[in-house]
C-alpha cells in the first residue's frame, strides 16, 4: 500500500508522535511544582494508543508504506501488551518521577519505537525500531544522574549494545547481498527460491541473533544485564524486563518464521534452508536458563536477584521457539502477559517498600509478613508464580510451554526447563522465608499510602485470576497467530 | 595492469596498514589519528564500488565530525601533547586464534556464496536516486529517524544539563 493510504492504519503511532510533540510544548508551559502534568497526559495519550491499536484486531492483514511495515493481528497483540506495559510503568513511576517531564517524554518515545518493532517487515525498520527503543533505554537507565551506579549501568549499556547492533547490521548485510532485498517477504522467497548454500544463511542467522539476543537479554549477550538492571531506577528496570523485551522476543519470532522459516501446513513452519536453527535456539535456551538461576542463587540485592530471575525466564521462552509451530508461539505470547504482570508486581513490591526499608537488599525484608500483610503476601504471590507453582498465572503459563515442546519430542530440553524449575522454587522461597519466618523482636508496621496499595491489588488480581481462568487470553494469543496461515 | 587498479591496491594496502596501526598501537592518541587514514580509504572504496553519495556522506560524518570527536575527546581527557596514555591489551595468543577462526568463517562466506552483485560498471551519480527512494518507498524510516532525534535530543540535553537546585 503507498504512503498516503497507509496512513489510515497508521493512527495509534500518529497519535503517540503527536502527543509527544504536544507534551514537549505543554511542559513549557508548566510551572516547576506542576510537572507531575506531563505524567497524566501520558497515561492519557498511551490510553488512547491502547485503544486504537485495540480497534485494529480484526482488520485484514496489511502491509503498509512500501512494504515497510505490517498490520497483522499478530502486531496488534504485542502493541496492546507493550502499551499496557507502559501504562503500569508509568503508574510505578508516578510517586518517585514528580520533577521530570523528560522522563515521560522518553518512555512515550520508546513507547512508539515498541509499536513499530513488532510490526516491522524491512531489515532497514528494524535497526531504526530497535535503535529507537534501545537509545531512550540508555538515558532511562543513567536517569538518576548523580548515582554513580545508574551512570555505570547506562554507560554499560550504551557500550554493549553499540556492539550488539553492530553485529546484527552486519548480518542483515549478508542477508542483502545473499537475496538482493530488504522487505522480509521477499527475503523469504529469494532464499526458497534459489535454495542458497546453509553456511552463509546460518553465519547471518547467528549474528542476527546476536542483535535481538541482546535486546532480549540472552545468554552469551547477557553481561549488561545484573549491573543495568540494578543501577537503573526500579521502574525503568521493571520496564526493561518486560516492554522491550516484549517487543523484542515478537521481532525475534517474527524473524524466524519469514527469514528462517516459512508456513508449511496449517499449524507448521519449516525451514527456508536446512540450517540447525532449532538447535542452536534449544541450546542457548539451556544456557540462558541455567545461567539466569545458578546466579540469582547467590544473589543479596532483590533487583540483581530479578534481573537474574529475567535472564531464566526469557530462557523459558526461548524454550519454545524451537518448536517453530502455533503451539509454542501462542504458548510464548500467553506467558509473556502472565510474566509482564508478576514482574511488575515484584518489582512494584521493590519500589514501594525500599523508602520503608531503606535498603534493596533481601534481609531487609525480614518480617515484613508482620509490618505490612498484605504487602507480603502480594510479593509471595508473585515469587510463587514467577517459580510456576499452582493456582497461579506462571504455573498455567509454564504448563503451555512445556506442553509445546514436549509435543514435539524435547524431552531432554524439557527436563532441564523442570530442573531449572527447581532451581528457582529455592531464591523465590528464600524471599518468602525472610519475609515470614524471620521476624524482628518489635514489630514496627509500616503504613502504605492507597494509592501503593490500589496499584498492587491491580496487579495482583490478573495473576490470580489468569491461574484459574484462562481460556480467552490463551484463544486471543492463538488467533493472532493464525493469520500467518491465512486465516 | 591499469591504473586505477594500482590506486586500488594502494588505498587496500594504506587502509589496511592504519587499521592494524589503530588496533595495534599502544598510544591512544596514534590510535586517533590512524583512524582518520582508514575512515578515508573506506570512502574511497565506496568510490570504486559506485556509491559516490556514501563516499561523500563517509566523509563528513566520519572524518568531519566523529574522528573530530574522538580527537578532541582524547585531548580534553589528557594534558595536549601527553600522548603516553597506554591502551589495554589482551592475550595475543587468544586473539590471534579468535581473529583466524573469523577471518576463515568469513574469507569461506565471501569466496563461496553467489551474491547477488548490483554494482554498475560506469560510475553514474546516485545522489537523486537516494533522494527519490527516500521520499517514496523508504519514507517511512526517514520520517521514524526524525522522532528517534527528537527523542535523543531531549535524552541528551536532560543528562547534559545542570540542575538548578543543586549546589
């Protein structure tokens, strides 16, 4: 579709860039004891993008300016997470950013570079939507400026992810010189077409992987991570771990099943040409998750313990893109929902109690079951559904998971994703342990303002509720799948 | 042989050389400087390969301005003709192999694979036909590359600039 028309399927990103042009003007405007302002216009205008990206579920699968970009239902379910992601940051971030506009400006402009990500179909769209996530996401992580550790973890960032884009520009340039496009489609016709040699294909294949790797915070490309994760402040570092890596992980898929891989039968891809790509996938899924819970094990800060927590979880995910099928892409997009609401719920947990704490370490959480109840068994909650233990969220969205691979003869792999299990149930309990079992002599209770504890009943109740009923979020993250098939 | 493939084989050979100068050398600001005489011989590789506008565009943006950059970076850092800052280097034996793994993957990819080549054999300007691609098909990553400076921008001047209520 050409430019022109292509702007009527176009509207939450038009509205989103608008908005951040409006709210850079309004700020001017604005006294210095009122910036707190920009914060309500942008939950108003991602609220807004929310719902005209919603709007866009049922229309046919486009593809628009030139081929740059696709509207699929596919696109319109990681847009509607990654904005809703947002959102709840936005909503942590509120008591701690009251001074800086600047930091709701950039969360909006990441905001659009997400919605662009999982809708990209050009390798050139896709340096420009990463770089646009990943830039802002260098300046959110060094924003508290006079914390030496928030300028270590974005100079840290900045450095590996310079690198990790470097690689992937590189690969993408094999992929042009080997198929003579840009436009994924075409790439993936080029390649079945000419039946190209496995060698090149797989080098590019690998250092793409590289790229997004680093976006998604696998391991080998997961060094940034712990350091970043707790320099940065405990929203951004929420927000890390779950938009970007949303957006990040539906490139990633959207990338396998075009460049890599093609619909075969009605549920099926198979590959373009017969490089090991599910092994490769299955391996660094072993390692990632492996890593990420041997080194949360020994973890003291309850930040660098979640960012660790991050790495294995991203492992599980990754668990079932080697199935290349609907069954494990519909099970990662239903886990990603249930992890984006138990992450935040954590790290909100973190956020709202380190000022009555006064430190991020996990003993200083020792008896918080007696200061503040339902603080505690909130964060209990959210450890027991990170681990996947029933009733809760994680418990269902670990079953899709390993379902999905084992269906397809992983055993192996899906032994190591239990014992991994295993491994977690220890760092999450332990939190539990400390929170309950331990106890001070006096117990000084903590009084938490509404509006901390309005916020965790809104998270807490969708990790409830998607444990006993989840039916119509697994069926949604099916349908928007379907469309690669045709239908 | 001709002469533009002497000339070819000269910048090969000069570009080479102070790639491995930058690599190599233990003073930073050497290093610096060798930089400007691989940056160049690149835009002149550009130039055989027919893409006068990247040569140009190599140019500015690489010898104008980030090796400018980078000078100044390294002068401010130390005293100005205090050259003797010692860049950091690892294991030769490691880097070595490593260097010869890659430089075997890649030398098998580039000999091997059948690229699909494009390059004009007569040099013609490229300049407008950059110019119409990016107001028609690649519009849309040109107009997305405004809102992502407009975003660094702002990123930018928060982190540079001072706060009024502190100090």
């Amino acid at each position: 579709m050409n430019n022109l028309n292509s702007l009527q399927y176009f509207l939450p990103e038009l509205f989103l860039s608008a908005s951040i042009l409006i709210i850079i003007i309004v700020d001017l405007l604005l006294k210095k004891d009122k910036k707190i302002i920009t914060a309500y216009l942008s939950v108003l205008a991602v609220l807004v993008a929310f719902f005209l990206a919603y709007r866009q579920y049922n229309y046919a699968f486009t593809s628009l300016f030139e081929g740059m970009i696709v509207l699929d239902s596919f696109a319109v379910y990681f847009k509607v997470l990654t904005a809703l992601s947002t959102i709840i940051v936005i909503f942590i971030s509120m008591p701690a950013f009251r001074r800086h506009s600047e930091y709701y400006i950039l969360l909006l402009v990441v905001t659009l570079g997400m919605f662009l990500m999982v809708e990209v179909n050009d390798l050139l769209m896709i340096i420009i939507a990463m770089e646009m996530v990943g830039i802002i996401s260098y300046v959110l992580a060094g924003f508290n400026k006079f914390n030496m550790k928030s300028n270590e973890a974005s100079l840290k960032y900045v450095l590996y992810g310079a690198a990790s884009t470097g690689v992937m520009a590189f690969g993408f340039s094999y992929i042009y010189g080997l198929t003579g496009h840009t436009n994924l489609f075409a790439i993936q016709q080029a390649i079945v077409g000419h039946s190209l040699q496995p060698l090149p294909v797989f080098i590019a294949f690998v250092m793409v992987v590289a790229g997004l790797g680093y976006k998604i915070a696998m391991v080998p490309f997961h060094f940034w991570v712990p350091d970043v994760y707790e320099g940065a402040p405990t929203p951004i570092t929420a927000f890390l771990s779950v938009g970007p890596k949303a957006a990040g992980i539906a490139l990633f898929i959207r990338f396998l099943i075009t460049v890599v891989a093609h619909p075969a039968s009605q549920t099926t891809f198979i590959q373009n040409v017969q490089i090991q790509a599910p092994l490769l996938l299955a391996v660094l899924a072993v390692v990632t998750m492996t890593l990420g819970n041997v080194s949360a094990l020994g973890q003291k800060n309850i930040k660098r313990m979640l960012g660790y927590s991050a790495i294995a979880h991203v492992g599980y995910m990754m668990m079932a893109l080697v199935v290349f099928n609907t069954r494990g892409f519909t099970a990662i997009m239903f886990y990603m929902v249930v992890y984006m609401f138990m992450n935040f719920g954590a790290f909100w947990v973190v956020q709202s109690m380190t000022p009555h704490l006064g430190s991020e370490d996990i003993s200083a959480y020792k008896g918080l079951g007696y200061r503040h109840p339902l603080t505690a068994v909130a964060m209990a909650v959210f450890m027991l559904s990170l681990t996947g233990i029933p009733p809760f969220a994680g418990f269902i969205g670990k079953v899709y998971l390993f379902a999905a691979i084992i269906k397809q003869n992983w055993y192996t792999l899906a032994v190591i994703g239990v014992i991994n299990g295993v491994i977690s149930l220890y760092y999450y309990a332990y939190v539990i342990k400390v929170m309950f079992l331990d106890r001070d002599e006096e117990i000084k209770a903590i009084s938490v303002p509404l509006y901390d504890r309005v916020l965790l009943w809104l998270l807490l109740i969708p990790v409830l509720a998607l444990g006993v009923y989840w039916g119509p979020l697994i069926d949604l993250a099916h349908n928007s799948i379907g469309f690669f098939f045709g239908n | 042989m001709e002469a533009t493939q002497v000339l070819f084989w000269f910048i090969a050979v000069v570009t080479i050389l102070s790639a491995g100068i930058v690599a190599f050398s233990s003073k930073l600001i050497h290093s610096a400087f060798a930089l400007l005489a691989t940056l160049v011989g690149f835009a002149a590789f550009y130039v055989y390969l027919g893409a006068d506008f990247l040569a140009v565009a190599q140019i500015m943006i690489y010898v104008g301005g980030i090796l400018i950059l980078i000078i100044f970076g390294v002068m401010m850092t130390h005293r100005i003709y205090d050259t003797s800052k010692r860049t950091a280097h690892n294991s030769l034996i490691l880097s070595l192999l490593g260097g010869a793994a890659m430089a075997a993957i890649l030398g098998m990819i580039i000999f091997r694979s059948p690229w699909t080549a494009t390059v004009f054999k007569t040099l013609k300007p490229t300049t407008s036909m950059i110019g119409t691609s990016i107001l028609t098909n690649y519009l849309l990553p040109f107009e997305v590359i405004s809102v992502l400076l407009l975003g660094a921008l702002v990123g930018a001047v928060y982190l540079a600039r001072r706060e009024e209520d502190e100090e």
